[in-house]
C-alpha cells in the first residue's frame, strides 16, 4: 500500500508502506498499517490517498502495469466514522471500475484494547497473515525519553499485531536506533591513548641517565611512541571533521581513518503489550565484529599475532630484558597503583590536619584509619618482587655501574666471555627474568658471573626508602592509636603535623622510584618489540575501541531500562552485569582473523569498569558517557539526571565501580563453515565456547533465576558436543543472559544480513515462547519481520538497496530459520 497525503497548507508528501500477502494468491487478503510522525503536518483537512500495487515475483515496482486500483478520505472522514472505521472502494484509474475494497481503521500507538479483536471477521483472522505497522522517525512513547534520547538518535520504529494461541492480539513493536557512542567512545579513547603515550615519552625522560646502549633504545622507543601519536592525532582530527549519521556503514569498513569506530552498530528494542499485562521489552546491540578490518587478516588475527610476537621477543632478548607479559602487565599494575594511591595520601593527610584542629577525636581517628588503609596498600604494592628486581635493573644500567663492570672484567680478564658483542659485555645483566622476577643473562657458553649482578649492599636505597617508609607508617600508627590519651589536643594537632610531613615526604621519594622503576620494566618491553609490535599495539587499541563502543552502548541502554527495577539496580551494584557477545563468524578463510582480534577485544574488557554519576544538567551534552583512565583499566561514567540519580541505591549513588562481564559464543552458520567443518579446522571457535562456558558457569547465580542452572547445564553439554552448526549454543547463552538481567549482544562481519536472521528469530522465539505467539504464525512473523522490520531498513541504511547480501546457494548451507523469505536477498554489494 502506498499512502500519498495532500494538504492546502503543505506540498505534496508521499509515505511508502508495503505489505506482505502470498505470493500468487487469487484472493490475497492483506492487512498493513501507517502511522504519520509528529512532524508530519496532518490535518482534519488533509486528504489520504490509497494506491495498491500488486506484486510481481517478489518485486513491487511503482508502475502502472502493477497498479490495480485507489480511493481517497479525509482524516474528518475517519475520526467521525462509526468505531472510527471505513469501508472504501478501490476504483481503477479511469475510474471506470471497482476492484476490490478496503477498510481503513484508527489504531492508537501503543494501546491495545480487550476489545480490539472483534473489529475483524472470523473469516480475515483465518485468511490474513500479519498486521503491520511502520513509523519513522521519533515517537513519543516510553522508549523516547529525555535520557533515551540524548544518546540513542534517529529510530526507526516497526509495530505489528499478532494473533495468540488464546485468539487474542498482541502489539509488538521493534525500535532500531543509532548511538552517539558510535563515535564519542572512540574519540574519547583515541585522546586517552595519545595522553597515556605522552606521559610515557616524559616517563621515560625522567629516568635519567643511563648507559649509551640504553639510551639507544630509549630515543628509539621515544621515536616509536611519537610515531603513533602523530598518527592518532591525525586520526582523531579527520574524525572530528565528521557530521551526519551516527554509525559506521558496513561498506566503510576498510576505511582506515575510520579503524576505531565499531561497523554498523545499532540498538534494537522490541517491546511486546498484551491485554492484562504487563508491558515486556528486549534489547539487542548490533554490532560487526570488533576487528582490524582495515589492517586485514592475511596473517591472522590480534590471539594468532600476539602468540607469535612474545616469541619474537625472547629472540630479541639479546639487546635488552625480556619480561614475560604478565610481569608487564604487572609493571602496568604497579604503576596505575602508585599513581592512584599516592594523591589519595595526600588528600587523606591534608584532611587529617584539618580534623586534628576540631575538639573531637572520633572524627580524627575516621580519617586517621582510612589513611592508614591507603597507605597499607601502598606499602603493600612497593613489596613487589618485580620493584625490586627493577630497580636492580635500572641500577645496573646506569653509565657508573658500566664502567664499573668494565673495569672488572679489564682486571679480570679470565672472567671475561669472548663469546659477548661489545654491548653485550656492557650488558651482561639485561636479559630474561626468570621465575624469582631477578634479571639474568642467558649466556651462550659461559655462565652468568656472579659479580655482574648488583647486590643490595651495593645499591640499598631502595630498601631505605621501602623501611623508612614502614617506619613512619608504624610510627603514625602507634602515634595515633593514643591520642585518646592526650588531653590537650592543640598537642596532638603539632604531633600529628611532624608525623604527616615525614609520611608524605616518604611517600613522595618511594613513589618516585617506583615509577622509574618499572618504566625501566617497560622500556625493556617497548625495546624487545619490533615493528610489528607497533602495529600490534595499534591494532588492539583499534578493536578495544570498538568493542567497548558497543559494550558502553549496551550497558547505557541496559541502565536506562532498570532505573524503576530494584531488583536489576541492586544486582548491578552487588555482582555486576553480564554481557554476552553473540558471534556468527565462520572459521574460515579471513573470517578466522575477525574472530581471533574479536576474542582478544572482548576479553579487554575485563578491563573496563563502570560508574553512574548525576549529570550537570539534563542538556543532552551533560548526559553522554565519558572515559577515562589508561591501557591497563578504564572507567566508563555514564550521568544522570538528578531526580533518577538521587532515586539510585546509595551503594551506586556513592560512585561504586560496577563490573561487566564479557563473554563471547560463537557458532558460524554460513557456507564457509561448511567447508570449515568438513574438511578445515574449528578448533579456534571450540576453544572459545569452552572457556566461556567456564566463564559463564563461574559466575553467581541468583535467586530469582532458578532454572539458570539447567540452562547452564544444557549449554555445557551442547559445547562439547560434536554437531556441525550447533546454534542452539547461541540460542541457550542468549537465554541465560537475559535471565541473568544481562546485555545481548549479535555480531557477523558487518552486523547487517546475519545478524539480521538472528535477530529477528530471537524476536520471534520470545514472542512464542513467552508471549504464547500462535505457532501457526511463526514463521510468517519470522519471514514478515525480515521483508518489513526494522532489520531490512537496516540493510537500507548500509548500503541503499533493500536486499540481504545473500545467494541461493549460500542459503542452502544455512540452519532453516536463519534463511530469509523470497526475494529479500540477492547479489549486492555489500
């Protein structure tokens, strides 16, 4: 059906709204609907025309050989008709004739009445498929909200009726919108990385003097660093650049400018309102695979080039100290630790001078206390191996040390290897750690002399600092504990300042050493790397980026849904959230390097935390979420506005970090996991259901959920079962999540044809499954939503044809509900 609306005060407006009725019926009997945005200038006055086309195998073209007949009304015509309903005519174009008739109704948005059923005969309830009704644009409704719609923009809205097995109608609605964090994520993250970079490039400065050989190495990491901020400043300039819509279109993919911004993502609601019940919504994220495409995958992917690469770097060891990753992960750690800690000493110390000036003493041992945790923790992160071992490290390659070294082995010269390079006899400590974190020299023929190594004796300020640090932390301990005990508190007050200085003093030197400590740490890990590694780092940044895009996208949608549901807020808070990553990537050919830099992202966000914070204003600008923070963790805050914020469990108002927790399933269903299964290797997707199906059954259960456990059970026996194309592992993770209050996300390549069939069976299964969809239905729901929903505007918006990017032959490999009706799908370009 197409609707043209004519107005006296507006020009001429056309609204195309298709339908769906058997292919080649002689009596196609067909119900479809309209509805008219509210910036749409519709009138009392206005008149609606009615066009019906027919179809022709598959296709509706607008010509006048399909056209089979229209009839006119006004929207007075309509509103003062009986129960607001008109029988019309449909007349041929010279008007000469009737060839059928068609009866308009008025259904209001997002109500449905007991009632409503009986407006249609028996015989149309036998005869017609599905109701469906289109909208474009805003509606204002639940979904549309002033929190909703400062970050989720443009929507796309589809609402159907389907018929229950009860004979009853149910009105279903799907929403498609894009997200303002498609690109206000990445740019975050890309000036993140560009900070963090900088800072390394002044840490690495300030490690002072060192040897020529180390120095060296340092102008060459410098030069490397600088090398990449150039890049993401240029990067994020042409982003900055950008205007117009608000997501990634699939065909841009290989744009490498646009290498941080998640493919295509969008978020779908399908909200289901039944008679007597209570309203029920399902999220979705869609999503392409977080991925280098832009970098490609001719050498596989970020797991297969990160493997490969620590073994490249023990073979470079021979120019500097090789760390494992999880030691440089720990510099990282310790790092983050001090950087963090050491402002909250001091803010705490401050407080606690301020306090002593009061006349109680309760509060000055509140202060007194959670100083003394903070620094605890300190002292506890500075009792690292790894700091000592590093500042061992850094001892020995000061110019001093060389020399000294030099000297010995010129006045020992049957000590001396003649096996060593100049550099090497200079560097005989820089080599691998081994299990006690001490560097060692992996010689080639001799072993490593025990005189090269510097010892505590030789460079003890370290464990100066480390026990003058303990002392004063005892001794503000011990200080403290009695101050109950004097009686003039003006005394405490001068007793508690000497104490204070001396900590903070302390605290500063300690904090110093550390942090040029285990910079040394990683200037062994940025020397030991090649260009690859650049490349590699850049890659992971690209993936995370995307990734956490959609994973921030998802948890705010999942936010502003649960703000009224206790029981989803004080979860959120408690245990956290789950976020289950649906992939349909095969294992094979290219599609193995997606999935390998989609594992890596994923599991990166373990990284991430969350914070919900009140917003300055209920400006739209003030309600964006915002990042902070470094490689090794980052805080995701998401605003507020004040009356939702101040309704928040104390716990989430007090800005507690709140978890996530990604895992990712994947099962690809397309031809090239066909030839993947019969004669190639899916051991990479067996490996990833297995560890997080470990994951998933690791995590808390709760006490509403009670079948979340045979769930689980199912899906573990279903992971280690031999059956090609096992997609009811996707279907049964996706129902755990969702009873677990979690944050559905769907991913192929693009997030534009596979995704779609996923999608939209979910949709339906939860429509049968829960909402008691008439199963003689389902597959015409299924095929309806596919033809007219939101998924096929999708697929417009992508790349400007209404087509699946799908061949008959491709289909035939498909699981049987991941395959799209009749001429939906085609040769495109995708």
């Amino acid at each position: 059906v197409f609707v043209q609306t004519f107005s006296e005060l507006v020009s001429r407006l056309q609204h195309d709204v298709s339908f769906l009725f058997p292919s080649g019926s002689r009596d196609p009997m067909f119900l479809t609907g309209v509805s008219f945005p509210p910036d749409w200038p519709v009138y009392s006055e206005t008149l609606i025309k009615l066009s019906v086309y027919g179809e022709n195998n598959g296709h509706h073209w607008l010509t006048s050989a399909n056209f089979l007949g229209s009839s006119s009304f006004s929207v007075t015509d309509l509103l003062k008709s009986k129960d607001q309903q008109l029988s019309l005519s449909l007349r041929t174009a010279d008007d000469s004739a009737t060839v059928g008739t068609v009866v308009v109704s008025r259904m209001k948005m997002g109500e449905i009445e007991d009632g409503e059923v009986d407006h249609f005969t028996t015989d149309m309830h036998q005869k017609c498929t599905l109701v469906y009704e289109s909208s474009h644009g805003s509606v204002n409704d639940k979904d549309n909200g002033p929190i909703m719609n400062a970050v989720f923009k443009n929507a796309v809205c589809k609402v159907y009726r389907f018929q229950t097995v009860d004979s009853k109608w149910m009105l279903v609605r799907e929403q498609m919108a894009e997200c303002t964090l498609s690109f206000s994520i990445p740019k975050q993250l890309i000036a993140l990385y560009i900070q963090e970079d900088t800072c390394r490039i002044q840490e690495l400065k300030d490690l002072g003097e060192l040897s020529p050989h180390w120095d060296n190495l340092r102008k060459d990491v410098i030069s490397r660093y600088d090398q990449i901020i150039k890049e993401y400043q240029d990067t994020l300039a042409e982003l900055e650049k950008l205007t117009g819509p608000l997501f990634k279109p699939s065909c841009s993919k290989g744009q490498k400018y646009l290498e941080f911004i998640p493919i295509n993502l969008h978020t779908q609601r399908m909200r289901v309102m039944c008679p007597r019940k209570t309203d029920s919504f399902y999220d979705v994220v869609t999503v392409g695979a977080p991925a280098a495409h832009s970098q490609g995958f001719k050498n596989g992917g970020l797991q297969k080039l990160l493997s490969k690469y620590e073994s490249e770097k023990k073979s470079t060891a021979y120019q500097c100290i090789y760390y494992p990753p999880e030691q440089t992960a720990k510099a990282r750690e310790i790092l983050c630790v001090v950087s963090q800690l050491q402002p909250h000493i001091s803010a705490l110390a401050d407080q606690l001078l301020q306090t002593a000036q009061q006349s109680s003493s309760q509060p000055l041992r509140d202060v007194l206390k959670s100083l003394e945790e903070k620094t605890e923790q300190f002292v506890h992160a500075l009792k690292d191996e790894l700091v000592k071992s590093a500042l061992l490290a850094l001892h020995a390659a000061r110019p001093g040390y060389v020399s000294k070294c030099q000297s010995s082995a010129q006045s020992s010269p049957a000590r001396a290897d003649p096996h060593l390079s100049t550099a090497e006899k200079q560097h005989s400590v820089c080599n691998n750690v081994d299990g006690s974190q001490t560097p060692r020299r992996e010689s080639r023929e001799s072993p490593v002399h025990s005189d090269s190594i510097p010892h505590h004796k030789e460079y003890d300020e370290e464990e100066w600092a480390s026990a003058s640090l303990h002392g004063n932390h005892a001794s503000l301990g011990v200080g403290m504990h009695n101050i109950g005990f004097f009686p003039d508190i003006r005394y405490v007050s001068i007793f508690q300042l000497i104490l204070v200085e001396i900590l903070l003093k302390c605290v500063a030197e300690v904090a110093e050493r550390a942090r040029r400590s285990v910079s040394f740490v990683l200037l062994q890990e940025a020397a030991c790397s090649t260009a690859q590694g650049l490349q590699l780092q850049q890659r992971r940044d690209a993936v995370f980026s995307q990734a956490l895009a959609a994973l921030a996208c998802g948890f705010a949608m999942r936010l502003y849904a649960g703000l009224e549901d206790k029981g989803f807020l004080r979860q959120l808070h408690a245990v956290g959230l789950v976020a289950q990553f649906e992939s349909l990537l095969s294992t094979y050919s290219e599609e193995i390097g997606m999935l390998e830099d989609m594992e890596v992202g994923i599991s990166d966000l373990h990284r991430v935390t969350f914070r919900i914070t009140e917003a300055a204003s209920e400006e739209a600008v003030s309600l964006q979420p915002t990042v902070s923070g470094r490689r090794d963790h980052y805080t995701v805050e998401v605003p507020l506005p004040h009356h939702a914020f101040q309704a928040l469990p104390e716990e989430l108002r007090e800005g507690k970090p709140l978890r996530v927790l990604p895992v990712l399933f994947n099962v690809g269903i397309n031809e090239q996991q066909t030839i993947a299964e019969r004669f190639g290797d899916i051991s990479l997707q067996e490996r990833i259901n297995q560890k997080n199906f470990e994951i998933l059954e690791g995590l808390p259960c709760f006490q509403t959920q009670t079948d979340i456990k045979e769930l689980l059970d199912t899906l573990g026996q279903n992971v280690v079962t031999k059956k090609r194309k096992n997609v009811e592992i996707l279907w049964l993770a996706g129902m755990i999540c969702r009873r677990m209050n979690g944050i559905r996300l769907t991913s192929c390549k693009s997030a534009k044809d596979r995704t779609s069939m996923s999608v939209t069976l979910e949709q339906c299964s939860l429509l049968r499954d829960e909402h008691q969809l008439n199963k003689d239905y389902f597959v015409r729901a299924l095929d309806c939503m596919r033809r007219e929903g939101c998924r096929i505007e999708n697929v417009q918006k992508n790349i400007k044809c209404r087509k699946y990017a799908f061949n008959m032959l491709q289909l035939m490999a498909f699981p049987k509900y991941y395959r799209p009706p009749e001429g939906t799908y085609g040769k495109v370009d995708s």
